[in-house]
C-alpha cells in the first residue's frame, strides 16, 4: 500500500482562496482626482492563515548594524530593524514555516506608494507586518493576487512551461477565450438586495459591512467615492464581489432604485422651476 504524498508549502497555501478576505483600500490622485481600489490583505489574517495549518510557524525581522559618528570616527552602536539609503527606507522580513524560510524586502511608502524618507517608527513597523505577506506570498498564500491571476494555483500549474504546440496555437485560444462568459455563480434577487460588502465610504474612514443597494443608491445620486468603487468592483469578475457587483447593476432592483432617483430629481426641478416665477413676481409686486 502506497503512502500518500505529503503536499507541499507552496501546495497547501497557494489553494487557499483569499479573494474573501481581501480590503479593497481607495486611492485618489490628486493630479487626475481619480480613485482607484488597491486590493489589500491584512497582515493579521494572513499570519492567521498560516498558523492554522503550521502552528510551528515562525517569522524574523532582519536587524541591521547602527552606524554613528563620533570625533573619532564611525562607532557601531547597537542595530536597528530598518535601513536607512539615499532613495529611502527599506525593511526585510524572513516567514519560517517548517524549516523553510522565505525573505522579501520592502521599503517604506506613502498611500501613494512613494518612498518616505524619514519614516517615523509608525511607518516603519507597518511596512515590517506589511513585508511578512508579502514573504508569506513567496510561501504561496495570496501569489495569486499579487500576481493578477484569476483563481489560486497549484505548484504543478505554475512550473510547468508551455509545450511548442501551445505557443504555436495562442491566437486561436484567444479568440476561444473571448467568446467564453464568465462563469460564476448567480445570485437570486433577494440575495443581490441583502448582498454585502466591507466598503469605505471615504479615505480616512474605515471598512465598513454596506449593502450593494446603498452603494449603488449613493452612486446613483452623484457620491463620487461609491461611482469610482463600483466602476472598479463591476470588473473584478475573479472574485465574488465583482461578481455581485456586477449581477446587482443589471438586476430589476437596480433599474428600480435607478428610477426612484431620476423621478426625484425631475420633480426637484420641476420644485425649482415653479418656485422661481413666483419669487420674481413677489419682488415686481413689492418694487
């Protein structure tokens, strides 16, 4: 009888669908006034992830030497977690899981992913548990998102390189995959009304359980913030909220909503209209 084989790290990892777990940070350019959604996996459910499966799982934070200047000369004293350089500041991160160790290097960056040169010990221990997932990615927890992949992959699927007749016959595949729907699971009426989401109503706020209908409501009555996210979330069909923003848009509840505020702004300005008239007769009347 032959013995199982043992998955491996990467195996184990990879599978795990995180797309659920996902925070969907917004972004606005203060040259364009665009907002984009940066999506994000918290540090703590990522380490949370892995140490239900490697309990054994550990993580080191590489500490480097502390140079100073003294009338003799440079001195070493003590070491720092962090390193400071002439284009910014950069931290590295080693996840240990069973034996293995995988290392990644970050810097530390603003909201706009600009290198800060002089972090203060806030930005610096954020990007140190910020590196830890993205080492914990090179493990195979979350690659895929980093990497835009559509679903989680196996070990086998990412190693294995592409035989000459597959390269020969892209252009056909292509013109295959275009002609195939999404396939996704579709979601009835009520569950697309009682559907929610975590959601920002602004930047500085933070993520917060909405229904897509409130979302879609706000949009619909000109909230910027709600417009940017669904016209992001409506093409993230790899994930289920994509997905449901997407059926949501086109379902009867959302022409219904759509209706009810295009009928209250007309009768506001058929309000606005009446009200004029009257406003410039009262002032000839009292001239």
């Amino acid at each position: 009888m032959t013995e199982k084989k043992k998955k491996s790290i990467y195996e184990t990892l990879s599978q795990i669908d995180v797309s659920k777990l996902l925070e969907h940070i917004p972004r606005t350019s203060k040259k364009t006034g665009k907002t984009v959604y940066l999506d994000y996996l918290s540090w703590p459910k990522a380490w949370g992830l892995v140490k239900a499966i490697y309990p054994d799982a550990d993580y080191k934070i590489r500490e480097y030497e502390n140079w100073v200047k003294t009338p003799t000369g440079f001195q070493q004293a003590g070491t720092l977690d962090y390193r400071k350089t002439s284009v910014g500041c950069e931290v590295e991160v080693t996840a240990i899981i069973e034996g293995h160790e995988y290392t990644q290097k970050l810097y530390v960056m603003d909201r706009f992913n600009k290198p800060v040169m002089n972090p203060n010990i806030k930005d610096i221990n954020k990007t140190q548990m910020r590196c830890l997932v993205k080492a914990l990615a090179l493990a195979g927890l979350g690659l895929d998102v980093y990497a835009g992949e559509d679903l989680p992959s196996t070990e086998e699927e990412t190693t294995k390189k592409p035989s000459k007749q597959s390269q020969t016959s892209k252009p056909t595949q292509k013109k295959q995959q275009s002609k195939v729907k999404p396939n996704y699971k579709q979601l009835t009426d009520k569950q697309l009304q009682e559907y929610t989401v975590m959601y920002r109503p602004d930047a500085d706020s933070e993520p917060m359980e909405f229904k897509l209908s409130t979302i879609y409501t706000l949009a619909m009555s000109g909230d910027e913030m709600a417009q940017s996210w669904l016209h992001t979330m409506i093409k993230k069909l790899n994930m289920p909220e994509g997905q449901a923003t997407a059926q949501f848009c086109k379902s009867k509840y959302a022409a219904q909503i759509k209706n009810e505020i295009e009928k209250k702004k007309a009768v506001e300005k058929i309000k606005e209209a009446a009200e004029d008239p009257n406003e410039e007769t009262t002032e000839k009347m009292g001239a």
